[in-house]
C-alpha cells in the first residue's frame, strides 16, 4: 500500500478542514480526479460529522483516528473512535417512496456512503469502532 496519510482529528467539526485538506493533498499527489476527491471528501465528513455530533455521550475530548492509502488502484480508508457502538451499515435505507415532506429525517448521508464507496465495513474491536471502506479507481 503507497503511503497516504493518517490523523489524529479531535472530535471537533472545525477538524474536518483538516481531513479535507489531507484528502485534497493525497488527491493532487496521487493524480486523482477532483470529482473522487470530491466523493472522498464527502464520505469523510459525512461519517466524521455522524461521530463527532452522536457518538459521544459526554463533552469531553475524544480523538477520531482517519487513515487513507492506495493500493494499486484501491484506496482505503479506515475511521477508528471511542465512541458509542454504532455500525453504520445496520441503518435502514431511507424510504424513497414517501414524499420528502413525509420522510423520516435522516439516512441520507449513510446511504450516499454506501451509494460511493465500494466496499465498507464496520467491526468493534474492544472499545474501538472500526470502518473501513474502500474506493476503485476507474
């Protein structure tokens, strides 16, 4: 795997600037298109934003670890918290068939990280939330 980087973020929103900007300078290295930087990004801070905002119970300062790298033409990208047991990947679908005034709030951003991604997967690893996901490069 070609090195990317990895970070340590604080569970602050004003830290996403900085996953940006990481992702922004790994994209330009590795000549990747700025519409995948762009999907990358959002994923990013779609996830970030749900653990930053939900998964902590208290107002203490908690550390999200975020890690990217490519293999060939895979990239990878690992999300580890200490938050609250949640995998993403047992949200249910939103329900497109109620009109949006009808619709139950949230889902959308879990969904558009399945929709763009690859491959995700979640695992708890002692009290470790893990996501991984994974993007081809077309």
């Amino acid at each position: 795997m070609q090195p990317g980087f990895s970070l340590r973020i604080h569970n602050r929103l004003l830290e996403l600037d900085r996953i940006a900007d990481a992702v922004e300078v790994f994209g330009e290295a590795h000549g990747l298109p700025h519409k995948l930087r762009f999907k990358i990004r959002l994923v990013l801070d779609e996830l970030l934003t749900n653990i930053i905002n939900y998964g902590y119970c208290d107002n203490g300062d908690h550390v999200v670890r975020v890690s990217m790298g490519q293999d060939g033409s895979r990239l990878r990208f690992v999300l580890e918290d200490d938050a609250r047991p949640f995998n993403p990947l047992s949200a249910k679908s939103p329900d497109f068939e109620t009109s949006v005034a009808d619709r139950k709030i949230g889902g959308l951003g879990i969904h558009l990280v399945r929709v763009i991604m690859d491959r995700v997967a979640y695992e708890r690893v002692g009290g470790t939330n893990r996501l991984i996901l994974e993007k081809d490069i077309d």
